[in-house]
C-alpha cells in the first residue's frame, strides 16, 4: 500500500513561524531593551538610583505619565464616541472625517508640534480666545496635554472601530423589546462587547504618549519642574554625552511602564472572562 494522502496546510509551520518571529521580535524590541539594561547594570544600580532620585527627574516622570494617563483616558472615551458614530451613522463629510482620524499617524510629530503650537500660542487663533478669557494654553501643561490627546486619539478609534461594525443591530433591537432602556443597553450590552478593544487602545495612546517628544517640545514650554517631560530630560542627558544618565531615565520609564500595561493586561483578561461567563 502506498503512503496515505496527507493534506498540506498552504501556511507555514509553527518552527518557521516562531522562529521568524521570535528573531523580528528580538531585533526590534528585546536586543534594545536588554542593551538598555545591560547599560543600566555596568553604571550600577545605585546609580541609576542617584541619577533617578532627584527632584527634576521625578518632576518629569511624573508629569509625563499623569497627563498620559489623563491624555488616554480621554482618548478613552471619545476614540471610542467618534468610532460609534463613524459606523452606525451616514452624514455629509463622514469620509473626510473618517479619513482625519489617521492624520495624527501619517503627520511628523514635529510638524504636528509646530501646527499646534501655532493655534494654542497666545498670538494664535485658539490661544488668543484663551488669553482673552485669562489663560493660556501653549507653554502650559494644558498644551502638553492636548498634544498628547493629538497622538493619542488614532490609536483607541481605530481598534475599537472593527468591533463596532461586528456588532449587529439586532442586538440593540433585541434588548429594547426585551423592555431595556438605552443606557441600559448601551451599559450592559454594548459596552462590554467594546470593552476588550477599548483597553486595547487605551493601552496603545498611554504608550503612545508617554514616549512621546517631537509634538510636545515646541507647545511645552520645556520649564524644569514645570512642563519639562521625560524624553526631554533623556535628549538634554544625550546631549550632554552623559550616557548613563540617559539609560538610567530610560531605565525607570520602562519598568513604570511596564508595570502599567501590566496592569491594563490584567483588567483585559478579567474583562474577557467575564464577557465569556455572562
């Protein structure tokens, strides 16, 4: 008898699949990393500690990750808006909009950083409505954070927008002759169907803005211990040629955000197992 037929899968194998991805993974985000802690380990840990450890570096590392957590958490809540009302809605210039929503991803930060300095500086068309009303934006920590938003924005529209068109109407419909009125339905039906996605890309815009530079510079202000972020405080070390210094930054930006999207990982599990059991 002869061999028995044996269909072949036209996809290639797990060894040449992980082994292609395990090399693209180790060159584009392991090697870097771990040169950047081998680096981290030959300065030392208490220095890193020193270099850490000091009021204009906890400045900065603070200021970044709070407004990109307020930065994301807005993108939050209207990526996710905008995403529902370029699915379920048909108007004039839904295309145009549709379209805008990927500006952020094809415009170079420092043109994007440029633009928005521009309208927020107190001579420009939103800044001066601002600095008749009192205050001002660009130069602020409220221009940090509407850059942060510009970057942001793409990330958590564009990964929640998929999901929404799975949806089909009819489980709206469903819910209301059950007798539920909107917001129930949008609480308990809607939004945990969205839920995964959403954190998906609030977890994409918080690292998306916390490693953010060119936007942020020019409508910063760039003030130590004021409006002075993170990878700013990285580049003045480089320039310095204190290299050290730089990875020691560099260092403590990664474990805190590391430990962030660790825990948004961990709320998207439980959210998943919780869809999976109602």
């Amino acid at each position: 008898m002869g061999r028995p037929f044996v269909q072949r899968s036209p996809m290639p194998g797990f060894g040449l699949s992980m082994g292609v991805t395990l090399t693209m993974l180790s060159l584009v985000v392991l090697l870097p990393i771990g040169a950047l802690l081998m680096k981290g380990a030959a300065f030392g840990a208490g220095n890193v500690w020193d270099v850490v450890n000091t009021q204009r570096t906890w400045a900065a590392l603070y200021l970044s990750f709070r407004l990109s957590l307020f930065a994301a958490a807005f993108n939050l809540v209207f990526g996710v808006l905008l995403a529902w009302v370029l699915v379920r809605y048909r108007f004039p210039g839904r295309k145009l909009i549709d379209a805008a929503v990927d500006l952020p991803f094809a415009l170079p930060t420092a043109v994007a950083g440029i633009a928005l300095t521009a309208l927020y500086a107190p001579n420009g068309v939103f800044g001066s409505i601002a600095k008749d009303l009192g205050f001002r934006i660009a130069y602020t920590q409220w221009g940090i954070l509407i850059a942060l938003i510009f970057v942001g924005l793409p990330f958590v529209t564009r990964t929640v927008q998929p999901v929404i068109e799975e949806i089909e109407r009819e489980v709206e419909e469903a819910s209301a002759t059950l007798g539920a009125g909107r917001f129930y339905t949008i609480r308990r039906v809607i939004l945990p169907m969205l839920a995964p996605a959403a954190l998906t890309g609030f977890a994409l815009a918080l690292a998306r803005s916390v490693g953010e530079y060119g936007s942020v510079i020019f409508i910063a202000g760039n003030i130590p211990l004021q409006t002075e972020i993170a990878p700013l405080l990285i580049v003045i070390r480089l320039e310095e040629f204190d290299y050290d210094g730089a990875s020691a930054i560099g260092i403590a930006m990664l474990f805190i955000s590391f430990t962030m999207l660790l825990a948004i990982n961990a709320v998207q599990i439980w959210s998943r197992r919780r869809i999976g059991h109602v």
